[in-house]
C-alpha cells in the first residue's frame, strides 16, 4: 500500500471567522468548531474510513488543532509535533488582509514569507519534514493542523512549490486526502466540507 496522508484543519475559532491570522496565538475553539470536530470525527468513524484503524495520527500542540483531534476521537493515538504548527505570522500575527494591505498593499504570504516571523523557506521546510514523514512507511497518517501549514504540505506532496498553497484554500474542519494516482503524488480529496453539511 502507497502511504496516504490524511489532512484535518482545525474547527471554527473566533479568529478565523474574523479572517485574523492565527499563527502561534492560542485561540480556542467557538461552539460552532467544537461540533464540526465532532462532526468530523463521526465521519471518520463511518465507511469508508471505518475509525482508520492502523492509521498514525500527529497533531499540533497548539489548543485548537489538539481539541478538533480530542473532539475527533483521535486524542489517546496522537503525537504533538511542533512541523504541524501554524506559519508565525510574526508582525502581521492578529491582523485582517485588510489591514495588512493598509501599509502592505501587495503582501502575499506565499510569495513574501511573514516579515518578523517565519519565512517561505521555513515554512516549506517544515511541510517537507511533514511528507517525508508520511511516506516513510506503508501506513496512513492523519495530522490535524492549519490552514497555511496544511496547504503547503499539499502543496509540497505534489512536488510544487509551496506558492501553490495560495490556489487550494482549506475551511475548518475540512477533511484533505493526499495520495497516488499512476504513481506520482495526488489529491485524492480537498477542503470536503460535507459532514459539517448534514
């Protein structure tokens, strides 16, 4: 079996309904993201993922990625790991792109990096650790995480550079499926929303 990496971002935060970019502050989780975490971890309970028995599950240790996992029901078999974590937005960390864009008109993350924070080739190494990690055995994974972590580690399980993350936008609590298609590296499932739906 071809190893498949399996991409939960984390349920609605107050943050991330404003748009603010959410890097390393540790903002909860709202009502409305605790119940797509479940959501979610019912859908993965059920065919065809049947509780993904086998599968080796990492996190990131920040609060809003480990309870959508909890809530999930995927808590007793995960790891933290810190390359899950989300970009540091350094001194754009809190704010809107509106506001960003006030004294920053043409800032784009994917190509400037985040000026005090973390650069694009930072983040990019950290997505590799990520796929080199999941490949590295014939089992699934599944990691919960963020937004622009999880679309650069899409981005770089196609081979692309991690500016391709900017055209794969990722809602919370989404479900992603990484794999093969005649040998080369595939998106088998992006941003599916469904169970948030029923």
């Amino acid at each position: 079996m071809a190893p498949r990496i399996l991409l939960a971002r984390h349920g609605q935060t107050e943050w991330s309904l404003s748009g603010q970019h959410t890097g390393r502050t540790d903002i909860p989780l709202l009502e409305e993201g605790r119940d797509g975490a479940r959501r979610l971890g019912r859908r993965l309970a059920s065919r065809p993922w049947d509780g993904l028995a086998g599968v080796e599950v990492r996190t990131s240790p920040l609060s809003r990625a480990k309870e959508t996992c909890e809530l999930a029901g995927f808590g007793d078999r995960a790891k933290e790991w810190d390359a899950l974590m989300e970009c540091d937005y350094g001194d754009y960390e809190g704010l809107t792109p509106e506001q960003i864009h006030r004294t920053a008109p043409d800032w784009v993350l994917w190509k400037d990096g985040a000026p005090g924070g973390e650069s694009r080739a930072e983040l990019s190494a950290r997505a590799d650790e990520v796929v080199e990690w999941a490949r590295s055995a014939d089992r699934d994974v599944l990691v919960f995480g963020h937004g622009h972590i999880l679309r650069t580690i899409g981005a770089r399980w196609l081979g692309e550079d991690m500016s391709f993350g900017a055209r794969i936008g990722l809602s919370p609590a989404s479900l992603s499926v990484l794999g093969w298609a005649y040998g080369r590296p595939s998106i088998e499932r992006w941003n599916d929303t469904g169970h948030l739906e029923v």
